[in-house]
C-alpha cells in the first residue's frame, strides 16, 4: 500500500475513483454513472464530515431525513454522532468532495480510512472491515439504532477479535480517533 497522500487517486469500483486533492488537502469522489455509489448508514463518533457536490447531485440521509444535494447546496456538514449514508444515482456522473474536521491532520486521516477500506480483500472480511472501523472511527448502524451496541460491536470485533484473528490493517498510520489513539502511539 501506498502513501495516500502521493498515490493521489485508485479505483474502488466500476466507474467509481477516489482520489487525493490539495489545497485544501480532502478526498474526492469521481462516478461515472456505471455503477452506484452506496456509503451505508454509519456515525463518527469523534470527527465531522464536511460534503460538497461538485458536479451532479447525491441522495444524503442525515437521522432519517432524505435530501439531494447539488453543486448549488455548497458545503453541507455531517455532524459526529450523526447517523448518515450516501447514495448517487444510477447513470448519472457525480463529483463529490469530503474534508473531514476538526483539523487537517483528520482529513489526512480520513484519507488513510478510506485507503485501509478500499483494500484488496477488506470489504468481503467483516472482520477487516471492522478493523477499519475500529481504527478510524466509524460505527454501522443496526436496526435497533442503539448507539452503545454499535460502539461496542465496534471495539469488540475490530479492536479485539480482529488482531486476535491476525488481521492487520493494509495501513497501520490509521488513527482518526485521536482520543483512543493518541498520536504518540505506536505499533
């Protein structure tokens, strides 16, 4: 695995490329139409997502309630604790940018997050999956929405099960949740 901030941009997906843009440092969501982007209902617990629509438009869901965003809507913030998902539209282009808040070195994050997910191999495993959730704050929602249980199947699965199972994140720099992980943590 590369350095994700000079590897600027990989496939994810039929038509689906995500890429590094600078100034300002965020992540950036190139579709084609091909095939549908799908982010699934999750939270953050520590760090806020800023979105901007670039070209197109994107179906977000904040707690339930359904909007579409345009280039027009400019920077729409996704709160932590927030629980959202995304979806584009099926034959229609979207460019979609993220920052991830409250600080550079969280966008910088954020780009190591989605560089550990978009691995080869770490969807198909829910115990990879949820290492990278682990590690990078994310948490799915289930259908009871009870936020103490998504947390612990969280820790539980990706912190404990997962290494004990021998799982290794592709990139160990990940730390967005930089109240579990402070920075001077090594591995």
């Amino acid at each position: 695995m590369g350095d994700p901030l000079r590897d600027d941009s990989y496939l994810i997906g039929k038509g689906l490329t995500m890429s590094v843009l600078q100034n300002p440092l965020r992540t950036h969501l190139e579709v084609t139409g091909e095939e549908v982007f799908i982010a699934p209902p999750h939270w953050h617990l520590y760090h806020e997502e800023e979105l901007t629509v670039v070209k197109g438009r994107v179906k977000l869901t904040q707690d339930g309630i359904t909007r579409i965003l345009t280039p027009a809507d400019g920077a729409v913030s996704v709160p932590p604790g927030v629980v959202h998902n995304l979806e584009s539209f099926p034959g229609e282009e979207l460019s979609l940018d993220e920052i991830a808040k409250p600080s550079g070195e969280t966008t910088e994050q954020k780009i190591i997050f989605f560089r550990n997910m978009f691995a080869p191999g770490v969807l198909q495993n829910l115990f990879s999956t949820m290492q990278v959730f682990y590690f990078g704050d994310g948490y799915p929602v289930f259908p009871l929405g009870v936020r103490r249980i998504e947390w612990a199947f969280v820790v539980v699965v990706g912190g404990w099960l997962a290494p004990l199972l021998g799982y290794q994140l592709p990139d160990k720099r990940l730390r967005l949740d930089l109240n579990r992980f402070p920075p001077s943590k090594k591995d």
